[in-house]
C-alpha cells in the first residue's frame, strides 16, 4: 500500500511565506511526476506546480517568480516553497504523485492523491 501525506499550510499575511511538503510511503518501486494541486472555494482544481524525478520543474503563471518547487528522491518527498503570497494564493493545496509498486516481476504505476493542506492568506 502507498501514503501521500502532505503538510505545512497555515494562515499567514499577505506578503508572507510558506512551506508544504509532501512525503510518499510504503511499498513505493519509484516515484515519477510529483506536482501540486490548488482548489480555491468554487473553483475547479489547478495545477501549481510539477517536478519530473529528474529535477525538471514547470509553475503556473500566476506563481512564477514566487513558489519554488522541490523533491528529496532519498526520502520520496516533494516541498513547495512559498514566498510572497497573496490573498489569491488562498486554497486547499493537494500533492500528487505517479507511483510505482512492484508486483511480482510488472511494475505498476498509478497516480495517488495526498488529502489536502489549507492556506490561507490574509490581506
């Protein structure tokens, strides 16, 4: 079996940082593509940020200049390093990761969702 946990939202000001982090356990082969997900109220979910296990990083827009994405391939865990943040940064932030789990000789690879951490910005 496999856990995604992630971690690390709060309440800050407008203007302040923030770290999540994201760490995968269990009976792990590899970890591919890790990412992180926001869902503001009434809003449909939005990629933040991604990094492929080689380091290869790709932002929204919006964030560019500001989030720092990350991954430690020893411990399986991805951070997203948050500076500068903004009332519209507000969201449940959600780690994902494309897994790998050996069963037998076949490698399996599924995508599994880590239940969500809440940041929150104040103006």
């Amino acid at each position: 079996q496999v856990h995604l946990v992630d971690s690390g939202g709060g309440l800050v000001q407008a203007g302040g940082s923030l770290r999540l982090s994201c760490a995968a356990s269990g009976n792990i082969f590899s970890v591919n593509t890790m990412s992180w997900h926001r869902q503001a109220s009434g809003n449909q979910r939005e990629l933040v940020a991604s990094i492929t296990n080689g380091g290869t990083t790709n932002y929204l827009d919006s964030v560019k200049g500001r989030f720092t994405i990350s991954r430690d391939n020893s411990k399986n865990t991805m951070y997203l390093q948050m500076n500068s943040l903004k009332p519209e940064d507000t969201a449940v932030y959600h780690c994902k990761a494309i897994i790998g789990t050996q069963r037998g000789t076949t490698t399996y690879y599924d995508q599994y969702w880590g239940r969500g951490t809440q940041v929150t910005v104040s103006s």
